[in-house]
C-alpha cells in the first residue's frame, strides 16, 4: 500500500498516523510518501516505511492500493498505473477528482472525518478483494497507454493558434 497526502500538505499529521496504523492492524505493508516528516508519527509499525519522494510511475504499479488525497496528479498516475484508489479528498478539485474516480469504478472514498486506523484497514481490505473493481482499473490503465491524448491536445492548439477552427472533440464510450 502507498500512501499520500500531496506534496504540498503540510498537515496530514492525523492522515500519516492513522495510515501507519491501518497497516499495522490489516498486517498490510505500506509506504507513506511525505516530504514532511513531521507529520510522521514518532514511530512506525514493522513493515511501514516513509519516503520523501518516490516515482509514482515506478512505485504504483507494484503496490495493492494507492491511498490519496483525489490531487489530479495523483489520481492520473493511478489510473495510468491500473492500481486502485482509496481516496480522502480534503481540499479544490480534489472533490470532484475523487467523484469522478468512484463513477469510473476505480476507487472507493473516504471523508477525513471517517479517516481512522479501523475504517481505513476495512475499507482497503474490500478495495484489494473487489475483483471487478481491479479489473476496471486495468481496463482504464489499457486505455490511457493506447490514449493519443496528448497528441490530439497539441494537434488542437497549434490549429488555434494558427486560425483554424478546429472540429468538435467527440468522446468514445468507455
């Protein structure tokens, strides 16, 4: 399990705590990914680690569950990675990231009021035994390796750019 609660947050002291704790409980190990230490607990259980930074795009694929605040950069490593989500949302888009994430069926949330060692441990022993659910999340990684997204994205700005009205983007069914 991985966990974080972006890069910019400096106050998941309850978040790393009760994360730590989940994976103690669950006998689950886990990494939790902070450049803030002191948002650590003063000890972590055996099979809990910490780092400051890792490669989502290395670290994600190799993990049972990516724990996170619903960021956009974080939510798309993970659908990139095929790797399901539980998500606690905290702040701006976040919200709408994690809804979006739960209608694709890729994720299962979480409010920070209900983020506790217990409810953490139960909700991601459900997300790693939902089948269906890991399999949805590698069916969306399959599309987002085969997408020409960013492509199509540059194709359309430079036919702005130069005058060109572009034709209306349609989207495909998933």
């Amino acid at each position: 399990m991985a966990f974080t609660s972006g890069t910019a947050n400096a106050t998941s002291h309850v978040f790393y705590a009760a994360s730590a704790e989940a994976c103690r409980l669950s006998g689950k190990r886990g990494i939790l990914i902070t450049p803030h230490t002191a948002q650590l607990p003063a000890a972590l259980p055996p099979g809990v680690a910490h780092a400051d930074y890792v490669s989502f795009k290395a670290l994600l694929p190799r993990v049972a569950a990516f724990v996170h605040h619903g960021g956009i950069g974080s939510t798309s490593q993970a659908l990139a990675a095929g790797v399901p989500q539980l998500i606690q949302p905290m702040a701006f888009d976040q919200f709408d990231n994690a809804s979006r994430a739960l209608r694709l069926g890729v994720a299962r949330c979480i409010a920070p009021k209900r983020y506790t060692a217990s409810a953490v441990a139960d909700q991601l022993k459900r997300l790693t035994a939902d089948q269906a659910l890991t399999a949805r999340c590698k069916a969306v990684a399959a599309m987002t390796a085969a997408s020409a997204g960013v492509g199509e994205a540059c194709d359309l700005v430079e036919k702005v750019l130069a005058g060109v009205s572009p034709a209306p983007v349609t989207r495909t069914a998933s």
